[in-house]
C-alpha cells in the first residue's frame, strides 16, 4: 500500500493530511472551509484515493492560508506515497462534464513542479469561496507534488460547474497517473533514468 501520512505546522495552520493512493475513495474531511472539503471529497471519490485530512486555520481572517497550506501538505503526501516513482504510469488525463460545463486536467509525475491553470471563471465567488483560491491550491500541491498540472477549464457557465469539473478531472488524472503499471516493472518512466 502506497500511504503517507504528512503534519505541517505554521502560525497559520495546523494540518493533518493522511493518504492512500491504493484506496477506495474513503475520506474524512474537515478544513474549515465547507466549499474546500466538498472538492477535496471529489479529488478522494474519482481518484480513488483514501484521504484524511484535517485543518486549523485562521479561518476568521481569511480562507487564503488553509486552502493554500492544504494544497501543500496534501502534495507533500502524494509526493512520499509515490515513493522512487518505480513502475509508475507517470502520464495521467481526464475530461469531466458536468451539465454545460467541461474540463480537462493533464498531469506528469515529472520532479519538475509547472501549473498551467486557465479557468474563465464567470464569478468571483462560490457562496462564500473565493474562485481564485482554486490556483493557489493547485501552486502549492504542484510546488509540493513535484509534477506539472495543466487545468484547461473548456465550456462553462456556472462557477461551481466548473470548479467542480476541475477537482473531479484532477481526482481521475491522478488515479491514472499515480497507478502502478504492471509492465513497467520497477523501472523509472524517464529515458535519463530519474524523476
């Protein structure tokens, strides 16, 4: 089984992220913020992975530092659960709908950490949730997972539709992209021999 389990600490945040990439989508979720925790849950249900985290922030100020410092713990978690990236897939996609909406997510377990992150949103908030949170999640779980993540948001008129479509696609590239690929044996998927 391919677990890790990650604390960061800051004056901002405390957090706890627990994860299994082999899992079944199992997930205990709290952040503090209730829209971060709805998508979090998509990234554990379509990628099939167990999470578990749990968040302290300074919620009463802002959302800005939980949601970013949960994107970084939780690519520190995939980064030690992928371990040496042996007989790794390393290559993962997804195109998800919902209603009008469409996105596409691309990820390579490259070591190199690259966000392209091009999502038209049509409102500057969802509830309470601001929409630009939704990159600095994804710049900090890259910066963390070591990989390049392309978010193409494509057709979309309702924000939520398309935050939505983006977290799911994500969950379903990753589960590609994290699988063990039983031809691969336990060789690197890089012709230099390193990720």
């Amino acid at each position: 089984m391919r677990t890790a389990e990650i604390s960061r600490n800051t004056n901002e945040t405390r957090i706890r992220v627990a994860i299994n990439l082999d899992g079944t989508g199992r997930q205990t979720i709290n952040t503090g913020v209730p829209f971060l925790d709805h998508m979090l849950d998509q990234i554990a249900r379509h990628g099939l992975i167990d999470l578990d985290i749990h968040c302290d922030g300074d919620t009463h100020i802002d959302d800005h530092h939980t949601v970013e410092d949960v994107g970084i713990t939780l690519g520190q978690a995939v980064a030690a659960a992928v371990g040496d990236k042996k007989g790794l897939r390393r290559y993962g996609h997804a195109y998800v709908p919902l209603d009008e909406a469409l996105s596409r997510v691309v990820i390579d377990f490259s070591g190199r950490p690259g966000l392209e992150f091009h999502v038209p949103f049509t409102r500057s908030h969802i509830g309470t949730f601001d929409v630009d949170l939704t990159q600095e999640f994804f710049q900090g779980f890259v910066n963390h997972a070591l990989m390049t993540l392309h978010i193409d948001n494509l057709r979309g008129t309702n924000s939520h539709h398309q935050c939505e479509t983006v977290f799911k696609a994500f969950g379903r590239a990753l589960r590609m992209a994290a699988e063990i690929d039983p031809r691969a044996g336990d060789t690197i998927p890089s012709t230099n021999g390193s990720l």
